[in-house]
DNA sequence: CAGAATACCTGCGGGC
DNA sequence: TGCCCGCAGGTATTCT
C-alpha cells in the first residue's frame, strides 16, 4: 500500500484523533507479522498517553511516556480511526481502545509490516538509525545524492529507492520521478549528467509534495485514515500504464523488471 | 565492498 | 466454475 505520502496521509488523519489520548485497552489477534508483536504490547502502553505521533521515512512513531510505538504498514497495511466499535474482520490484526472511545485499528492482509516498541529515542532503533535523508527537506539536495552515490553504477531507479540513500520513494513514484526527470529507469547512476541529477531531485520533491497534496495514490486498498481513497492515481503518467500512450510523446510506455519490481518508462521522453 | 537474488504472506485477475 | 500462474505499494537478509 504505501509509499511516503500514503504514510504521511495516515499520520495526519490519525494525529488529531489520538494525540493526548489515554490507551483503555489494546487487543492482539494476530502478533505474526514481519516481526512478532510485544508479546506484552498492553501492558507496555495501557493507561498511558500519546505525546506525539510523528513520521520517519515510512514508520509512524507513536511517543508514550515510557517509549515509542514503531509502525510499519508493510505492502498492504493500513490505519483507520473508528469512532463505533465495528466488528473487526479477518485481517484486522490490532484494536487500540482509548479512554475516548474511539478505537485505531491496524490492518495488514499480508502481514510485511510490523508493530515494534522502543525505550530509546526512535531514531536509534536498528531499523531506523541507518536510513538515508527525508526527502522532503533541503538535506535532500542533488549535491548530497551526487556525493552520495559516487561511484556507483546501479540503476537510477534502485539508487533512489534505496532508504540508505534517500527515504520514502517507492515503486510508483520512483518510475514517476524519473519520467518527469525524462531519465531511463536503468541508467546506471554514474553515467548521470549534474543537469539529470538535479531535474531527478527536482522531480523527487515534486512528485511526493503532489502527491501528499492529493492524498496519496489508492491502487486497491489505500484508504485514508477516514475511509476516503487518494487522488494522485489519476495524476500517474506510467506507473501501471505498460502499453498505454506516452502523455506527452503518444510513443507506447514499455514495461521493464529492475530489482525484480516492475519499471514503466517512454523510451522517447526518458533518456 | 557493491550488487543481485531471495524471503516473508495473502489476494486478485487472467488464461486455460 | 475452478485451478494454476504471476503479480502486487516494502525491505531485511543472504548470496555472489
């Protein structure tokens, strides 16, 4: 499901409902997922309250007195506030109960995300503490990525998914990225020109802001944390649009595997 | 060390 | 209708 703006989406729908709110109860039906849940996950947070709720690359960090919740929604995971306790369904894997009734619920039918619990400043978690830059800011600058990726020769496209480089950027907007940069998905990065290095960068900003800015991209099932879907897939210009026409040159989109994902480019426009 | 492949898991759509 | 295959928004881990 998610990609940045998706998990930015999910913080700023949930933030309001549970920022200052006590924690009733939680309930576990599944602890199985990338990583088992705390076992003893209620006892950790019950009768405590949120501080804050705050995003680092594509984990939501829920801060408690005592530590913090880390949240990964994985391919397919999602948070909803419900505001009546409906009856969860299969896949509807976590309940927390605040003291206000309302109840935010974990969803994940492919169990690749992961509900962790640190005492440590998050951003010292052994997941958390390697990753590259936020995109989102000026640490993000075509000087940093060009230092950063000196050298190397792996495709542009695995480069700039690549968290140890730059954070957030997943397949779709990676393949959006590039094409609004007019740069081939397999071009090895050390063969970049600085002009392509900072129309990609540009690009990069541009496509996430946007894409924040509509909501998110729903596929299948990104829903926003009040049930609407994002808009952005209407703004998509290749991600899932092999064969289709190129929007700006009309010449078929072709379809490529890199780093065993699917990569959809114009052979014309992206050089 | 860089780069590539594999693994985790369920659901869905297409082809037969 | 049903079965089998390939594919799906992520990323840690293992391999070459």
């Amino acid at each position: 499901m998610p990609e940045l703006p998706e998990v930015e989406t999910t913080v700023r729908g949930i933030a309001p409902s549970i920022e200052r709110g006590v924690i009733k109860k939680v309930t576990v039906r599944c602890y199985q997922l990338r990583w088992p849940i705390p076992a003893n996950l209620e006892n950790l947070i019950q009768d405590q309250k949120v501080l804050q709720v705050r995003r680092r690359a594509k984990y939501i960090l829920i801060t408690f007195e005592t530590g913090t919740l880390i949240i990964h929604l994985g391919m397919s995971g999602r948070l909803r506030i419900l505001t009546n306790n409906i009856a969860p369904q299969k896949h509807d894997h976590v309940d927390f109960n605040f003291n206000s009734n309302i109840i935010l619920r974990y969803t994940d039918p492919r169990r690749f995300g992961a509900i962790l619990w640190t005492e440590d400043i998050p951003e010292q978690h052994v997941l958390l503490k390697n990753l590259g830059v936020e995109p989102l800011t000026a640490e993000f600058s075509s000087k940093y990525l060009a230092a950063k990726m000196i050298g190397r020769k792996v495709a542009v496209k695995i480069a700039i998914m690549d968290s140890k480089v730059v954070v957030g950027v997943g397949n779709i907007y990676a393949a959006e990225a590039l094409f609004l940069a007019g740069i081939q998905p397999q071009k090895p990065f050390n063969l970049l020109k600085n002009t392509q290095i900072n129309r990609l960068v540009s690009a990069i900003k541009h496509i996430l802001s946007q894409a924040i800015t509509q909501g998110g991209t729903t596929l299948k099932d990104f829903y926003n944390t009040d049930g609407k879907p994002g808009y952005f897939v209407q703004k998509l210009n290749v991600y899932g649009r092999a064969g289709q026409a190129c929007v700006q040159c009309g010449h078929s989109l072709e379809l490529m595997i890199l780093g065993q994902r699917s990569t959809v480019f114009c052979p014309m426009c992206q050089r």
